[in-house]
C-alpha cells in the first residue's frame, strides 16, 4: 500500500508496471503475470469450478493494458465511485497473477480513489465489507461474467464505500479519543518519563521495540527501556505491561474496555492482537528457561561474532554451493539458515505423482471437498476429544461427540447417510475393542519438527503412549486400503513418527503402528536404530529430489488419479482421469 501510495503522489498515475510491483510486495516473490495454463477459480467449500480466467500471456497483458487506460483516461465523464467499480471488476476478472489477485485489487481501488482526489489518505478498505459479504461479492461478479448485471455489481460496490467511510469515520474518532486517554493516564502516572512524541510514536506505530524507539526519539537504550518499563506503573501487571509493549498501550488500553473491565492478562487475553496472545507466554516460556538452565541441564553460548541477516527469497530451486560462491557466505552457515520445512503429506504427495506434488505446493491450487478425508477428520477429532488416561470408554460420549462434530467439518451436508453411517459403525467397533483397555496416553495429536540436514521435517502424530520402556505411537485410519504387515517397517510415515519419538525418548523403544479402523486390524513395527537410519537416509534423498526438480513430471497412474483433484479439474497434462471417465 504504502509504496502505491507514493507513486501516485509522484506520479498521479496508475500503471501495469505499478499493479505489478505492489503485487510482488505483498507475496514477496517476482513471479510476476501468469505464464502457466490451468488456472481455475473453485468454490472454497465444494471445490467447484466457478471461473476460468484466461490464461494466455498475451491476451492477460492486453486485457490489463486497456484496464490501464481506462483508469488514467478521464475522458469518459464516469463517475469515479463508479468507475472504480468497473475497475474492481475488470481486474478481478483478468486475474494476472498466481497469488495476490484479491488484495491487489483491493489496493487498487484505494489508489484510485486517491488519484481521483476523493481521498488524501489511503483509509478507506474495503476487505472488511468484502470478507463480510464474501458470498455476495463473488455472486454478483459472476452475474456480471455470465449476464451482463451490471447494475447489481456497481451498487453493491457503492453501498460498501458508504458503510465503510462511516465505520471509519469512526474508527478515527475511537483512536483520537483514546489517544488523549492514553496520554493523559500517560501524564498522571508516569509523569517523570511521559512525552507526547512517545505516546504518538505509540499509536503511530503500536508493535515498537526498543531499537525503533531509540532511532525515533534519538535516546539510548536505557532511555528506551525506562519507557518500556514504565508500562507496568501504568497498568499495575507485569503481563499487561508486556503486552503493551508488544502491541502498544493503546490496544491494551482498547481491550481492556471491551473485556468489561478486566486488567489481567488472561482477562484481556481474547481480545489482544495474534502477535500479542502469542508474544507474553513466550516470554514467560524463555524466562523460565533462562531461570531453570542448571535444573534442565542447559548452558548458554555466545555467538563469537555479531548475527546480521537478511531474508532472501528465490523463485525457483537454487543450489547452496551456488549461493555460497555468489555471496561469499560459508556454505556449511547457509546449510544452517535455509530450512525448508517438510511433512510426510508432502513427501508421499511427491512420491505419488511430482505433478500433484506442483499444483498442491508450489502453485497451491485449492483442494476440492472430499467426504473420505472429512470423515476421517471428524472420527479423529472424536478419539481426540474423548479418550484419557484412567477414563472408563462410553459409547454413548463417543457416539454423541460424533454428532456434535459432523456439522463443524461438513457444514454443507456433502458426506452421505451411507458414509455417516459407516463413521458410527466405526466407532462401534473401536468401543468393543477397547471397552476394557486402561489407556496409558502421553499425547493426543503431539505436534513435532526436527531438523535433518538443511530440512525441518514437521507434523502431528494421532496418539502416543508410554508403557514403561516402551513409546507406542498410533496413527488412525479410516481408509479401506491396508498396508500389507510385510511393508510396515518401511512405511514412511511410520518412520517418521518413530524419528520424532527417537529424538524425545533416545533410550526408549520406538514401536509405532497403523490402527485400520474400519476392520480393526493393527500392524505395527518395533522400530531399530538400523531402521530409523534407513528413514533419516530415505527422507534426505526424496527431499532432495523435490528441491532439484524442474519439470514435476506427472505420473500416469490409475488408482492416484482418480481422487486427484488436479487430476479431475483438467489441470493435469496426464489426461488420465477425463480419458477414463470418456471411455
């Protein structure tokens, strides 16, 4: 935004070039116009396919050069609310990029507006209305598309710039009057440090670090920190005050108004920032630590030189010992700061077919609903949500917790009776086979990462248990296809998990097995250090080969194809899915 907001000061000038370069700030990347067929726009819930913008490069970069002219034009005597929202329309509809294209155009309209002189500052956004009425919008964008509606289109627009202006209108009042809250509780209770270039740089810039307050106010450190620590006579709470350094007094002050009052951190906890809720139990986590480092065996090391970094980003694979040469950087120093992170999803995505493995990650197609993979989710969340240490197994909590999730993971009523059915039967069966079992459970859905080489491989793991010297991990399956008991050892998920575990509980045996739900057979392996070598070398070699990859080459198979959603929307090359669906 803001590096559009300059160039039409400068400019007064809305230009290809310009559209393309805010687009690249906002993904950090320059890719740039779309070069690849195949780009669909689905329904988010269903996966259907409601649009297909064009897709040749020539034709993309026509359409945008008459956009181009139509906005810079004044010529035609339209109104420019109106002619805002014809351009709204046209770029949506052109959708130049792989990613961006909706905060792009959102921009845009901000940018117009400002070269048209109905605005002086960019502060009238529309994603809220947008996002508010997210069905609408696309409704009435196709209507447009397919039936010439214009008239619907463009009041529709109009009526979203008038409630905006008025919340924002505001909005700006609440953050006038709770800056002179601010500064006056500022001048009552913290008189010896209080400025009012500091309360503004506050509001101006709510997530400040001492580093930004030294450079803005021109004082040290120690100056910086006085102020930082002045917050806690302010609020009276060490976590309060945390957080607003954080995130700014003035959002603590807003949420401790909308929390009814509250002053704690816990209180005000929901309606902090993200960032905020996130920032103050890490500390607390680090500050334990850093207290603690004796009792857990730790020691701290200094670095033997200062760490200076910068965040770079490529657009396609790029070898380390490349960059080492070019940068002057120590390869084994690169090795270190480039990981990737890697689920075993991805891994067997690639495995399966490298082409599924490019639409899913790389151009991050949407996937459609698929009812199998939703009811696995609702019966894993029940085992999640019901099973316990020292807890009896009720078949009725289970059955009951099962209703209660089926809306939350299909609120468009897709799975069928039949499959609702077989999800009940499931669990049935897990109730006689465990009626009777003392669980012995360590984690549900434990989150992992670890690194191997320049590569952090990262998931979840359904359940762990610990039976004395034993670690037994199990991943549900809900699935009618069984691995055979001979290939469980080389099953790589499986060896992933165990990797996990290994690491956590280096003296514990690793056993980890595939629980098949539908039939209630369990195989599993008694993992070895032979074993979990065997996965450390089999994940380094797959995940090199993804990262070398240029061409993702599909893999014609039958059985992958069929539920490929890349596969059945016809942006696969492979044809296999629509060739056998023709015959």
């Amino acid at each position: 935004m803001l590096f559009g907001f300059r160039t039409i000061q400068k400019k007064n000038i809305l230009t290809i070039n310009t559209i393309i370069e805010i687009q690249q700030i906002l993904e950090e990347n320059n890719v740039g116009i779309r070069k690849l067929q195949g780009t669909a726009l689905r329904n988010s819930v269903t996966g259907k396919v409601i649009y297909t913008p064009p897709d040749q490069t020539d034709v993309i970069n026509s359409l945008l050069s008459n956009m181009e002219k139509f906005i810079n034009l004044d010529e035609d005597e339209i109104p420019h609310l109106i002619k805002m929202a014809i351009q709204h329309y046209q770029f949506e509809s052109i959708h130049p990029f792989y990613d961006g294209n909706g905060r792009t155009g959102r921009i845009l309209n901000i940018l117009y507006l400002i070269m048209a002189g109905l605005l002086e500052q960019p502060v009238l956004f529309l994603s809220g209305y947008i996002i508010e009425n997210k069905s609408e919008y696309y409704r009435l964008l196709q209507e447009v598309r397919t039936n010439n509606k214009w008239e619907d289109w463009i009041l529709y627009i109009l009526k979203g710039v008038e409630i905006t202006a008025k919340e924002t209108i505001n909005q700006v009042t609440e953050i006038n009057a709770l800056f002179e809250q601010t500064k006056e509780k500022a001048r009552k209770e913290i008189p010896k440090i209080y400025s009012k270039e500091l309360i503004e740089l506050l509001f101006e810039h709510p997530y400040s670090k001492s580093e930004y307050l030294e450079n803005r106010l021109s004082i040290s450190r120690i100056t910086a920190a006085k102020y930082l620590k002045a917050l806690y006579k302010m609020f009276g709470d060490w976590e309060v005050a945390l957080a607003a350094y954080n995130c700014g007094p003035g959002n603590d002050l807003k949420a401790i108004r909308r929390s009814g009052g509250k002053t704690t951190f816990w209180g005000i906890y929901d309606y902090l920032p993200k960032e905020t809720r996130n920032y103050v139990p890490q500390f607390q986590a680090m500050l334990y630590i850093l207290n603690h480092l004796e009792e857990h065996n730790l020691r701290l090391e200094e670095p033997s030189y200062p760490l200076e970094y910068e965040h770079v980003k490529f657009d396609r694979a790029f070898k380390l010992e490349r960059l080492a040469t070019l940068s002057g950087v120590c390869l084994s120093d690169l090795e270190k700061l480039s990981l990737v992170d890697f689920s075993y999803s991805r891994i067997d995505t690639y495995d399966q077919c490298p082409s599924r493995y490019f639409y899913s990650y790389i151009k991050k197609e949407p996937r459609q609903f698929n009812a199998p993979a939703a009811l696995g989710n609702i019966v894993h969340a029940v085992l999640e949500n019901t099973l316990d240490n020292n807890k009896v197994l009720d078949l009725n909590e289970l059955q009951e917790e099962y209703k209660n999730n089926i809306p939350i993971w299909d609120p468009n009523q897709e799975i069928t009776p039949d499959l609702i059915s077989v999800g009940s039967i499931i669990l049935n069966e897990f109730y006689d086979q465990n009626v009777d079992k003392e669980f012995s459970i360590y984690d549900k859905e434990m989150s992992f990462s670890y690194i191997i080489g320049s590569y952090k491989i990262i998931g979840f793991i359904d359940r762990v248990d610990i039976i004395g010297d034993r670690v037994n991990i199990t991943d549900y399956k809900t699935g009618k296809w069984e691995v055979a008991q001979k290939h469980v050892h080389s099953n790589l998920q499986l060896g992933i998990y165990a990797l996990a575990l290994h690491n956590i509980f280096p003296e514990k045996e690793i056993y980890a097995e595939l629980y098949y739900l539908r039939s209630g057979k369990r195989k599993g392996h008694l993992f070895t250090e032979e074993d979990i070598e065997e996965v450390k070398n089999k994940l380094i070699d797959t995940i090199q080969k993804i990262m070398v990859d240029q061409n993702f080459t599909p893999t014609a198979n039958s059985r992958v194809c069929s539920y490929c959603d890349h596969a059945k929307s016809g942006a696969c090359p492979t044809g296999v899915y629509r060739n056998k669906n023709n015959s």
